[in-house]
C-alpha cells in the first residue's frame, strides 16, 4: 500500500501498533524507506510499551526516532523474553 500510494502522490500515516521492540524496529524502517514527500507522520510507540524482547530497541530521542543500522531489522531478540510457541510443526 505504502508503494502504491507513493506512485499516486498520496501521503501516508506509518503507524506502530505497539507492539514493542520488533514491530518499533519494522515500523522505523518503513517509514526510513519512504520518500520523504509521501511521509506525512509517523508513529513510535516503543517507548510506551512495556513488553520488550529487544533491549528496549529502538528508542526515539527528543521526539524523533530512527531506524536501527545492524542486520536484519538491526534489533538484537533476547529468546529468552519469549514465549513458548502457540504451535509448531514438528513431531
């Protein structure tokens, strides 16, 4: 959608659903991936939740926020923060 409405000129809203560090590391990277006419907000929620499976990453400062450099979403996911999995393929 954010790519479509890029090519129509249409300018979007890159909301977190605070859902904690994973979807704060997400959200920073779309919105880091938007052009810059296209972006007209964007919400950072990490520093409001509590659940955090990621040492707390990313955080914003002084009312801005980025998206972290390091592989991958650029977080590192502490597994023992998880939880069990609801299902698993295996035997």
């Amino acid at each position: 959608m954010r790519d479509l409405c890029q090519e129509l000129g249409v300018q979007v809203t890159i909301e977190d659903t605070w859902g904690g560090d994973v979807v704060s590391a997400a959200s920073a990277h779309l919105a880091a991936s938007t052009r810059a006419r296209s972006l007209l907000t964007v919400s950072f929620m990490n520093d409001w939740t509590r659940e955090h499976v990621a040492g707390y990453q990313p955080r914003s400062k002084d009312g801005s926020g980025s998206a972290p450099t390091g592989p991958g979403l650029g977080i590192d996911v502490d597994p023992s923060r998880l939880a069990a999995p609801l299902f698993s393929a295996g035997a």
